[in-house]
C-alpha cells in the first residue's frame, strides 16, 4: 500500500482509533498461535512479526505459540516417512517424535526467533521441555497415536520471569512426560492451555479462513461473535463441524478458565493481528462468555 495516496485525515483516524485499544492492552498478555499460511508465506510472515514488534514496544506482553505441520511433513518425506493423521493429530511413532522434537524445537523455533529480532524484537526460543513448562501425559482417547500428548500442567515461572525482562518468548509445543518421554503437543491447545494459565487479556488462533462460516463456501456469512453458551447449537446445526470443532473447543477452553476473549482471525490478511487488537471493528470471529 502507498501511504502517500491515504489522505493525513483518515491516517489521523486510524491512529486516534488505535489509542484506546492501545491504552486497553498495555501491560496485559495476548498469547498468539501462529500457523497456516501466514507461517510459509515470507510477506504475511514479515506483517507478523513486525506486528508483534509493535505490540511489544507499546507495552503488551506477546507470547507466541507456533505450529510447524508442513515443515514437519517435508522432513519426514525426505527420510521416506509417510505422515499420518488420525482424527486431526498427527501419528507420532518413535521416529516421527524425534523429528518433530528437531523441526519444531530446533529449526522453527530458532527461525521465529530470528525473525523477531531482525524485526526490532527481543525474543527467546523456548519448548515445553525447558524448565518442565509444559508436562503431559500420553494421549489414550480412542485409537494408540503414539508420542501424543494431552497437557498435564503449565509451569508459567520462566514465562513470566521472561515476558518481565522485556523479552518475546516463542513457545513450540514439545512436552515432557514423568518418565522421560517426549510428546508432541496440539500447537492450538496448548495455546488455550498457556493463555488460561497467564490469565491472558485475549487469544488469538490464526488460521487460513477468515472465521467461523454458517456457510462453510461463503465468506460473507462471517459470524464475528458467538457466545460459549451458543456453541452446542452451532454443533447441532452443523456450522461448527470438521477441523473447526478443535479449534472451536480451545477457544471455550480458554474463556471458561478466565481468558476474556478468544479469536479466530485469517492470517492470510497482512497486519490481521493489528486489525484485531487496535481497531473498532476487529476481524474473524471472537468467542466470550
């Protein structure tokens, strides 16, 4: 965008608009997961950081929670591994853990830090293993998939004593089990687990659709707000149904323990996460109480 063609009215505007939100969220907690699109495109990659950047520097303590999928697929196709997927998790054998315990904790976590820092940032690379920050136990609801984890506990000492020194900590969701074990941890839940936990202001789930749809082919049909209590009808109607009934289910997860709202934004939109936090009308779909 020009800004040059954008008239010194509506950028005062914009910034007027900006100031209470602003305001609203200095000194308070947004945990973010980060995910989907906005992670392998370098332009949408670029709008995030920069806007976590910027919340940090106005004074809101960010916390990102990153995914890692495609990157985890693409190494295990290079040593000739089929990734499998079993109700949305992925089967996570012996080897497969290893292999996400290296992308996860190891390459995407450092990338994300470096992009951070080259954006302005102060960020820390952290998993659930360091300092025992996220625990778990093996996932056993229906069918055995392996080195999955359902999160036992959230120690949040070394986040706060790092979000205290000034830093962003970049969070990839590897945790420890009481024996040793490793478990490779849903980038969503953990998300909702680390935000009810900070007793965070607000979280946010980036995702490749623009929000919850009643009509799952039409975008205009955007519901931009529902409350917990709305969503066993949503699930009855069929509006929440597939791969948006987990994402769905961590955001009532985190408002009932005390997160004031949840959002589904579309990360496919540069800035979206500015969009949300610092203008009237937000984007996606936010979920209260």
């Amino acid at each position: 965008m020009d800004i040059s063609k954008i008239s010194y009215a509506d950028r005062s505007e914009v910034l007027v608009q900006a100031l209470p939100h602003i305001q609203k969220y200095h000194g308070k907690t947004v945990v973010i997961k980060y995910g989907g699109n906005a992670m392998i495109n370098e332009e949408l990659q670029d709008a995030v950081m920069t806007d976590i950047v910027l919340l940090r520097s106005v004074g809101v303590n960010v916390v990102l929670v990153h995914g890692g999928g495609p990157e985890i697929s693409d190494m295990l196709k290079r040593i000739g591994k089929e990734s499998r997927f079993v109700g949305g998790l992925r089967y996570t054998d012996e080897e497969t853990v290893e292999v996400v315990q290296m992308v996860l904790a190891g390459k995407v976590n450092k990338h994300l830090v470096q992009l951070l820092n080259r954006h302005g940032g102060r960020a820390i690379g952290l998993c659930g293993l360091d300092g025992d920050m996220i625990t778990a136990t093996k996932h056993d609801a229906g069918e055995d998939i392996g080195f999955v984890g359902d999160i036992q506990g959230v120690n949040t000492g070394i986040l706060c004593d790092v979000i205290e020194n000034g830093y962003i900590p970049v969070i990839s969701t590897v945790a420890g089990g009481k024996d040793g074990e490793v478990y490779n941890i849903n980038a969503d839940t953990a998300a909702a687990q680390i935000a009810a936990c900070l007793h965070a202001e607000k979280l946010l789930l980036m995702t490749d659709i623009s929000g919850l749809l009643r009509d799952k082919d039409d975008e205009s049909t955007l519901i931009q707000e529902v409350k917990v209590s709305e969503i066993p009808s949503l699930k009855a109607q069929g509006i929440i149904s597939g791969g948006m009934i987990p994402k769905i289910d961590c955001c009532v997860e985190a408002v009932r323990r005390g997160v004031l709202r949840t959002n589904i934004i579309d990360g496919r939109i540069p800035h979206s996460i500015l969009i949300e936090l610092f203008s009237d009308a937000g984007i996606g779909t936010m979920f209260s109480a």
